[in-house]
C-alpha cells in the first residue's frame, strides 16, 4: 500500500514520510559534501543571459528590476539597496568562460586544471561538448552552438528568498503548469482539466466540476489509488484528506486514468514545493538584514496545502531512484581527469551515495509507467514537454532563480532520461550521460534534500507550538 510507486499517494497515513526522512539523514551527508565541497559538482555551466525567453516578450520580465521590485514590495525604496529584489536576484562569486570550440579541438579528451582562467580558482570544471541524444529530456544548454554559457558556482549563489514575485513569477509558473494539459482522446478527464487550466476558470461551473486546481488534482491522484488499490481505499483517502469524492461519484471511468500524466504534474509540483521551501527557509528579515526561517511562509505556501508536500516526497523517491540505478556506473566514471586526488574524493562519495540509496524498485518502481497502447507516443510527448519546461525556464526574470530553475529542470530531465532509457541489466545500449547532467542530478537531489529537512524542521515547531497551548 505503501510503495513508492508511481500511482500511490506518498502520505503521512502510511509513514511513508518517515522512512524518507530516515533515509534522507543517512544520506544528506553525502550528498553535502558532494555539493559543497567538490569542484565537480560546485560548478555548473549554463547559458544564462543570451537565450531570450521563446514564449513571451520580455517586456513582461520586469521582475529582475527595480519597477518590479516596487511593484510587489509597498517601501522598496526605504530598504537597503543590497536588500532589494534586484540585488538579491543577481548572481554572486566568480564566474569562468567555456572554453570555447578551438581550445576543444586542440585538447579533444584531456582538459587541464587552471584552463578556465588562472584567478577564479576552478578546477575540474571544465567539460567538453558532445552531440545530443534525442533520448534527453531537456534542451541541451549547448543547443545554440554559438554561446555555451559560463561555469556558475553554485556554492556562491545558494538558492533562497530573491524577493520575484508579481506577474513575471506568476506567468512563468502558469505557463509551467500549461504544460501538463497532455490531451489524449481516451482520457476525457484529462482534457476537461486541460480546458480548466487554458482557461484559468476553476469554480462551480468549471468545465472540471472542481472549484480550484489543487481539488483536481488530489482527485486525479485518487483515481490513481482506487485503480490501484480497489475503491474502498480511494474512498477512505478522500475522507481523511477531505476531497471532494463528488466527481468519483459522477461515475467517470477510473480505468482510463493516465498515471504517467500524474507523475509529470507531480514533478512540476513537487519542483515548485522545494523551491518555495527554499524561499521560506532563508527568507531575509529585512530588519535585521538576517537569513532566517520563516514559519508563516511555510504555512501559507506549504503546510495549508499537503498534496504539495507529498509532490516534494516523490520527488524525492523519484530522484533517489534515478541516481541508484547509476550505482554500477559510478566507479567508472572520471570525474576529473587533471587531479587524481580530487577525483578519487568525489568518486568515492558518489560511490557511497549510490550504493546507499535501496537497490532495485523498492523506492520507485519506474517500470510500471509507459507500458500500455500508445506508450511510445505518450513518451515523446511527455519528453516534449518536459524540454518545453526547460525552455520556460529562459522566460524567469531573476538571474538566481534562472539559474536554479534551469538547474533543477535539467536534474528532473536527467533523472527521466536515466529511469526511462537506462536499462541496469544491458547498459551498453544506455545514451551517454554528460557531466552537466550529473552535475544537475546531484544538486536537484540536493536541493530536495534539503527541502525535507527544511519541512521537517517546520513541522516540528509547529507540533512544539501545538504541544504547549
Ligand atoms: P507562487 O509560488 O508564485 O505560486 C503560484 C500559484 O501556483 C499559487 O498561487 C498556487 O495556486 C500554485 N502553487 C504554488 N505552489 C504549488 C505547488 N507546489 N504545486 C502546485 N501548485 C502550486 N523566488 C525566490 O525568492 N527565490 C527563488 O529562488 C525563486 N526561484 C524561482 C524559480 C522559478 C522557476 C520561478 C518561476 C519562480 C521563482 N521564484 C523564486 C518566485 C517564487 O516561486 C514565487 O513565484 C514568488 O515567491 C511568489 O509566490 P506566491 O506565493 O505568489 O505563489
């Protein structure tokens, strides 16, 4: 009942929550070290200012800014300048220039520490381009063959509160969302919500019946259980979560219930959940001028709305499974092939973590999903939108959020990319796997892990505050 599989409902109820938290202590140690302390997993090259957003003008990309800054804070002008959403915004430490073509050309296989620039201190970093893979999940941050994009030290420019907001943030997140509305004639349940969310119209003549996006989605989920686990259970759930159960009732067809279209919105979701658990956690106290935890963030964005946090946990299930299925393929790997002592450092964590990580689908059992009629074309269009997510990602008009928007899109790609192309028992037929894309991996696990720490964090004071009225 409790597995970690794509149709089930991670949940308190089942303690699923706390084996994820026992497994996360474990392994949040290594997954640390790796982050902050290689340089292989510190650093991560992107093109972060020459894509122009392909969707909307930019005009609307005002959040980067001042105006937007006065727009959605009432006294921006009373707060010290370093205080400002603008300057929160920007990117902070040493940044290196790719290579470039020729500098590859000349050395094909063998970078050399210290070739990005003798004074940012990077080693280790560098990567040489190679061609796509139609079997990615994102756009390949090299797809332009003009600008590569610098290395950026994610160490430096931790992600947190950034003070974006308004309608640059807003947009960005409904066009995210836009791309969920998968239509396949079969699942007319799917498209009244894709119509729904064209529409933005939620309310009691939506065309989903539901009165706001989240109702909809919990009973897109329980549709998941009651196939999964027969009606009663999907029943008792949508009791003890308070879902509505009327359209259950409607007598809409559970069978044709698409669990591959819930496991692309709960990626978005649970995306959208660790970054606002980010924001609540290092919030800045504009008084004190301090980084602190915010308690009543959290409640409002996270702790009001549960299935967010469930979105989180399975996000979580499903990157720790990816990167379990590369435990055979770590050992392997050269991490930096200019200092042994570095490489042998992050090999051996990476080899830890892996091998840390419960073997097989006992977290995430992946081979259920892309199985039935029409999986090959369901797949492409998932990978499709996926990769326009990716592209949406150029549309966020605050560099820092950019950069881990970006960051984490390319890591839930990897992640896909690894769980629905790697075969474990016949690797040779595997694509190849970029450093960027490990990169990306670690650190989205990176983040998520700390979102649940973060969460757990909140959810003991709260219990405290319980406790003592
Ligand atoms: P938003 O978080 O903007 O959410 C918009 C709507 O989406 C909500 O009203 C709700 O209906 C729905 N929603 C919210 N959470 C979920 C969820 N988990 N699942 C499903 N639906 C949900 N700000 C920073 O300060 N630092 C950052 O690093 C940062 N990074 C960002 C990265 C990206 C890619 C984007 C698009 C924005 C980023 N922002 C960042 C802005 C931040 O995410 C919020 O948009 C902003 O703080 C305003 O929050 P809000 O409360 O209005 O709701």
């Amino acid at each position: 009942v409790c597995a970690y599989e794509p149709g089930a409902i991670v949940s308190d109820a089942c303690a699923s929550y706390s084996t994820l938290d026992d497994l996360n202590a474990d392994l949040r140690p290594y997954i640390d070290s790796l982050t902050q302390k290689t340089d292989f997993f510190s650093y991560y090259r992107l093109n972060l200012y020459n894509k122009k957003c392909p969707f909307w003008s930019d005009d609307n990309d005002m959040c980067g800014n001042i105006a937007c800054a006065v727009n959605t804070l009432e006294n921006e002008e009373d707060i010290p300048l370093v205080w400002r959403a603008k300057e929160l915004g920007k990117l902070q430490g040493p940044k290196a220039q790719h290579p470039g073509r020729k500098i590859q050309a000349e050395r094909p296989s063998k970078p050399l520490q210290g070739e990005l620039g003798a004074d940012v201190g990077e080693s280790c970093v560098v990567e040489y381009d190679d061609e796509c893979d139609e079997r990615d999940y994102c756009v390949p941050e090299d797809e332009s063959a003009s600008a590569k994009g610098d290395y950026v030290s994610l160490v430096d420019n931790p992600e947190r509160y950034t003070g974006y907001m308004g309608v640059s943030a807003q947009q960005v997140w409904e066009a995210i969302y836009r791309e969920n509305c998968f239509s396949t004639p079969q699942d007319p349940f799917s498209d009244t919500a894709s119509e729904a969310a064209k529409q933005g119209s939620f309310g009691p003549s939506s065309p989903s019946g539901f009165s706001n996006p989240q109702q909809l989605h919990a009973a897109q989920d329980l549709r998941g259980v009651i196939k999964q686990h027969g009606l009663q259970q999907g029943m008792q759930q949508a009791i003890a979560r308070g879902t509505p159960t009327r359209p259950l009732d409607d007598g809409l067809e559970f069978e044709d219930s698409c669990m591959e279209k819930r496991v692309f919105y709960r990626v978005v979701s649970g995306m959208h959940t660790s970054i606002s658990a980010h924001i609540c956690n290092e919030y800045l106290n504009r008084t004190t001028g301090e980084w602190v935890p915010n308690l009543q963030c959290y409640v409002n964005r996270l702790h009001t709305h549960p299935e967010r946090i469930s979105n989180l946990y399975f996000n979580y299930a499903l990157l720790l499974r990816a990167a379990g299925k590369l435990r055979d393929l770590v050992p392997k790997y050269t991490f930096c092939s200019a200092d042994p002592k570095q490489d042998a450092y992050t090999k051996e964590l990476v080899v830890r973590l892996a091998q840390a990580i419960p073997p097989g689908s006992e977290i995430f059992d992946e081979s259920v999903m892309f199985n039935g009629n029409g999986a090959l074309g369901l797949k492409e269009d998932f990978r499709n939108r996926f990769r326009n997510i990716s592209r949406i990602m150029d549309c966020v008009g605050c560099d820092k959020c950019r950069l881990w928007g970006k960051l984490q899109t390319a890591g839930y790609g990897t992640a896909l990319k690894i769980l629905f192309e790697f075969d474990e028992k016949n690797p040779s037929n595997n694509p190849p796997l970029r450093r960027h894309e490990l990169v990306a991996l670690v650190n989205t696990l990176g983040r998520v892990s700390n979102s649940l720490n973060a969460v757990k964090n909140f959810r003991d004071i709260l219990a405290e505050q319980e406790h003592a009225k």
